[in-house]
C-alpha cells in the first residue's frame, strides 16, 4: 500500500459521473449588454465620462479612476479583426463539418473586444485588419446571449 503507482489502472476506484449544473449571473452590466443585443440590435458598451474610455465587455467601474460607469454607447458598427484562429476540431477532438472561424474583434475608440466567430468568408482569405460587421440573428429568435451576433462578417 506503500509503494507508489503511477498507472492508474492499478488503482482500486470506483468509476462514474458527477452531474454538475451551475448558474453563471450576467451582473448588472452584462444584463444591459445582452439586453442591447436582444432588444437593439446593438453591442452596448460603458463609457467613463471623466477618463474618454469606452469598455468592452462593458464594465461597471472604471479601471483607471474607479469611477462608476453609468454612461452606456453603442460601439461602432464596424470592427476591425485583431487577432483570429481557425478551429477544424470540437471540444470533444472530433473533425468539424466545415472549419470554424474564431476572432478577437476591436472596434474603433474602444477598450476590449469581443470573441467571435466569422463567416462568409473562406478561411485563407482572413487577415489580421480586415473589417467586419455583425450579422444578428433575426429579432423574434434572440434570447438576450452573445449568440444573437450569429457571427461577423467582412464589411
Ligand atoms: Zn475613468
């Protein structure tokens, strides 16, 4: 009982699943950025009046001056691709249909972003610095989440 393992196969188990549930709240400023996507169409972000800082994901306090953010804007309608990367994989390792294009987008005068897929284009034509715009789900079928942007496309 000493001696150590380090397959373990060796090891006397039991196996099984837990079922884990959980409940993640939005919070006040995530319930207004959702609601923005729902309702307007739009990608609301906070400002900080005292600082000129727009935040993305909106956030309720500036991080500068630690001023409460109150002050709320649409962000530009066009951004720009920051950063992206192309999965041809799921979670689980198992080949995807079509490869999934996944991008950090930035929008002019704002601080942050969003993380979101792109479409309508083929995957060796994306570039860092392209534009995009959002392409929305059609109003009667969101549900207030990031998934009523159903991706962005080149402007
Ligand atoms: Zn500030």
């Amino acid at each position: 009982m000493l001696e150590k393992k380090f397959v373990d196969q060796e090891f006397t188990r039991w196996s099984g699943d837990i079922p884990v549930s959980y409940l993640y709240t939005s919070g006040v400023a995530g319930e207004q950025f959702f609601t923005g996507l729902k309702n307007k169409g739009k990608i609301m972000a906070t400002r900080c009046t005292k600082c000129r800082i727009v935040y993305l994901p909106p956030r309720l306090f500036c991080e500068r001056c630690l001023k409460k953010l109150d002050s709320w804007a649409p962000v530009p309608k066009k951004g720009t691709i920051t950063t992206y990367t192309i999965a041809y994989q799921d979670y689980q390792g198992q080949p995807l249909a079509e490869p999934v294009i996944l991008a950090l987008i930035s929008f002019k005068g704002v601080h942050g972003g969003l993380i979101h897929k792109i479409d309508e284009i083929l995957p060796e034509e994306v570039k860092v610095g392209a534009t995009v715009v959002p392409v929305f789900e059609d109003k009667n079928k969101r549900q207030g989440r990031v998934l009523d942007i159903k991706y962005f496309k080149p402007s």
